[in-house]
C-alpha cells in the first residue's frame, strides 16, 4: 500500500492498528510441515487448523459486513443444505463448514480457510441447476479440503516479510488504498492454476458423492467463459478470474467424466426445482442500496443524499461511499457512527489518539441538527488536516469526513467543506421508490427460439445477458414446457 492511500486509511480507522511485524515473527515461529489432508501431501504450512479456523472467522464477519448477506431463506437453504452435505461427506468432515449467499451483483464464488464459502446472488442468476450450484459448492469445498487458502495466506505473508522496504522506497499513489477490510484483501490473494486444477478434480468427486451429474460442473466453465467477455466486474478474484481458461476447464471436466466411464443417467441434475427458487431473485446492482447519478450519491432505503466534487472519482463501497481528488490529494468518506447524538460522535472522533482540534462548531445542514469539526491528526505516516461532520437524519448518525496531507489542505479544503454542506434529506418520490431489476421465472406454453422468446417476454436486461442467465443462444430452439428467466421491474 502506498503512503497517501495509508495515511488516509489512518484517519478513517483511527486508532491505528499496530504493525504486524511481530505478529509475523511469531507465526513464522509456529511454522511446521503437515500431511495435507485431502491430497495427502506433506506441505510447509504456518497455522495449526483452529489458527486456521480462526482466521476464516475473523475475515467472515468482514465479508458480511462489507458485501452483505442476501436475504432468501430458500436459496440459502439450498446453498446451506448442499454444502453441508458435501462438507461432511469430505476429507474434513469436522470444519465447521459455513456457506453463505452474498447481495453482490457480480458473478462470483470463493472460499475462505476454515471452510467459510461465499456464492454471490450474481453467480446463482446465471446458473440453472441445483447440480451446478453442487458443482460450485464443490470446487470451493475443495480449496478448503486441500487447504489452498491457508497454503496460499503463508506464502504471502512470507513474501510480505520482503516487500515493506520496496514499497517505502517507491510509494504510489493509489486511491482508496484500504477500502475493504482484512478479510477482503485475503480473497486478492489468487490460487495457482495447479490449485483450481485440483479443487475442479476434488469438486467432481463431492459432486458424485451425493449423486449429482458431474457434467452439470462443466456446464458452468460454459456460462463463465461467455460472461467473462461481458463487462459485469470483477472486484474480487474468485471464480471467475482463475488463471485456467475456463473452457479449458470445461475440456477436463468432460474428460474425467468419460474417462471414469459410469452411468451418469440417473444422476441427479435439478433444474425445475433449482429455477422455481430463482423467481423474484434481485438482479445487477440494486439502486436501494444507493448509487450514483453524475455526482451526487443517492440513497433511497436512507434517505439522503450528497453531492461529491466535480470530477471526484467516487465508489459506493456498501459500509461507506467515497470520493477522491483527482490529484489524489484529497477525499471524503461518508460512513455511519453508532453515537445519536451528532456531538456525541464529535466527541468521540475528537478524543481519538494523535488528534487535534482546530475549531468546532453546530450548524444544521439542510434544516438536519448537525456537528462540525476542523482537526490535524498526526499519524505514522504524516500529518493530515481535515474537516468532519456528523449529522443526524432519521434514527442514524452519518460521519462525513473530508480530508488530506496537511501541506495542500488549504487548496482543498473549500470543495471538500461544500461537499459536506450539500448533505440533505432525499425527497424525490421518484428515487425513493425505486426498484432492482427481478428475476422471473416463464414456462414455456409452447416451443420457441430465444430471439422470439425475448419478443414475446420483453426483459428489462441486454439481449446476450437474458441468454446468458438461461445458459442459452439467441437462435436456439427451446421446447414447449420449458422455464426460462427474463429480466423485469427497475426503472
Ligand atoms: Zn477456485
């Protein structure tokens, strides 16, 4: 991380977090070699598994509250359900296995150590099959079973050891250097391409153990090598951004499948059951979290809205929005405090170590009981200087910060201040009803193409998403019966 990004994360957090330097030694002092328990290796890994465990623990609470649990007690208790199976059915049976389904757009799955495993909403709108949701389950199962996560955290955490110094040295600046917490980051580590060979290899076996098609595994390295050509993001490494190309790893599923020559005719797949649960799914972004028109940041479900600089670079990160300088010498972050009282929270920021208050006072902002603050804090890194207000709206605290290097505070200063100013309630009916787009679910009353089923059932989605989603061409004929997704609702 670079010197600016770290400062800022300083202030935000504040107070900092001790250099884990010595928590390193200690770790590294711990290292011993262990039999890996799903291939049978001998391997240098640093953590005992209740160390392991614990980690996964930890970076769980982090990945809740940054991306959010998607609320549909059907779909987690398939998710739930099958993965327990395939958890105790594994080399690990005792973990105590977790899987949860994330409100994330992007089409996306990962596995944490410990056996935490994380399918986003993103990635069950485009499969169509209880088998390949096994299918999936399976693969993350087995990273966790071979402990690649742990395996992978001790060789950076190794390679960390040498790159401190490399980094003071030739600092970039970078915006939004710590966005996300620990447990995020742990997921930016990406496992080897021998690493997915292996989970793909032990995800057919979990697959078989409980009687699914194995076959319905390869269906999905389909469905992901047409929307990685889409742009739906890629904010975490996951499945999507494995090194393996995906039709590669398509090529070997099939390939093992035959090779182990069973009779796969009564496997199970899933596919009506799997796609009635997806009826009324939340698909792509969902505006009631917030989201932004130009520059201002609208937040329906809140409330509220703030108008960032002109020609700020923004992110709305879920536990905060922010915004940057374009010379990166500034920002403004907008998260929520516990205190009720917007003094309260002053106080409260005020009284943190290495802080100093320049000047304080109450204006309300847009009619709102509001509380102002300029400060200096002194950080490792540096001195900042900023301006700090905590207002109240409705029955939440919000904590608008603005800040930066304390030499070129005064240029900024001016533009983050009207920034904060331009907190108000949102009353727009139009943006505070807004919707998220909806999966819905359609049999077929008789056969048809793609092409004509998109005339007939118009979606609110690009043409190639609405095939993609149903794992479809656009000039494919489909059978009278069949249930089909399109895309509705939004605005
Ligand atoms: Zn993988």
């Amino acid at each position: 991380m670079t010197c600016l990004a770290k400062l800022m994360t300083c202030v935000a957090k504040l107070p900092t977090r001790p250099c884990s330097g010595a928590l390193l030694v200690l770790l590294l002092s711990l290292a011993g070699c262990a039999v890996n328990p799903a291939t049978g290796e001998r391997q240098l890994v640093l953590f005992s598994e209740s160390q392991e465990i614990q980690i996964g623990e930890d970076a769980d609470q982090d990945i809740t509250a940054s991306l959010g649990i998607y609320e549909d007690e059907a779909l987690e208790t398939l998710v739930s359900d099958l993965g327990q199976r395939m958890g105790r059915a594994s080399e690990r049976p005792d973990l105590p296995w977790t899987f949860r389904v994330l409100d994330d757009p992007t089409i996306n799955a990962f596995a944490l150590p410990g056996g935490y495993i994380y399918l986003t909403r993103g990635i069950l709108a485009h499969l169509t099959s209880e088998a390949e949701v096994a299918g999936i389950l399976g693969h993350e199962i087995g990273h966790v079973t071979a402990r690649h996560g742990i395996v992978r955290l001790t060789q950076a955490q190794i390679t960390q050891l040498g790159l401190g110094a490399a980094m003071i040295l030739a600092p970039e600046l970078q915006p939004f250097g710590e966005a996300v917490g620990v447990g995020v980051q742990l997921l930016f580590l990406r496992n080897s391409r021998s690493a997915e060979r292996q989970a793909d290899e032990l995800g057919i076996e979990y697959m078989r153990n409980l009687g699914y098609d194995p076959r319905e595994l390869a269906r999905v390295f389909t469905m992901l090598a047409q929307a990685s050509g889409a742009r739906d993001g890629d904010r975490i490494p996951g499945f999507l951004s494995t090194h393996p190309d995906p039709l590669e790893r398509r090529d070997e599923v099939l390939r093992r499948v035959e090779e182990a020559g069973e009779d796969l005719s009564d496997a199970r797949i899933g596919r009506e059951e799997y796609l009635r649960l997806l009826d009324g799914l939340t698909f792509g972004e969902n505006p009631r979290d917030g989201f932004f028109r130009e520059q201002t940041f609208l937040h329906p479900e809140m409330a509220f809205r703030v108008d960032f600089p002109a020609g700020w670079q923004t992110v709305n990160a879920r536990t905060q929005v922010q915004g940057m300088s374009p010379e990166q010498d500034a920002a403004i972050v907008l998260t929520l405090v516990a205190e009720d009282a917007p003094g309260a929270g002053r106080s409260a920021f005020l009284g943190q170590a290495g802080m100093e208050t320049l000047r304080r006072w109450d204006d309300p902002v847009g009619g709102l009981p509001a509380a102002w603050a300029d400060f200096r804090a002194r950080t490792e890194q540096g001195t900042l200087q900023g301006v700090v207000l905590f207002v109240r709206h409705g029955d939440r605290t919000f904590r608008i910060l603005g800040y930066g290097p304390e030499n070129t505070w005064d240029r900024r200063r001016g533009v983050a201040h009207s920034a904060l100013l331009s907190f108000q309630a949102l009353t727009d009916p139009e943006v505070l009803g807004i919707q998220p787009r909806r999966v819905e679910i359609v049999q077929l009353p008789r056969a048809m193409t793609l092409r004509t089923f998109l005339q007939e059932y118009p979606s609110n989605a690009r043409d190639e998403t609405v095939a993609q989603i149903n794992q479809l061409e656009l000039g494919e004929e489909v059978p009278s019966g069949t249930l089909l997704k399109r895309v509705v609702g939004g605005s």
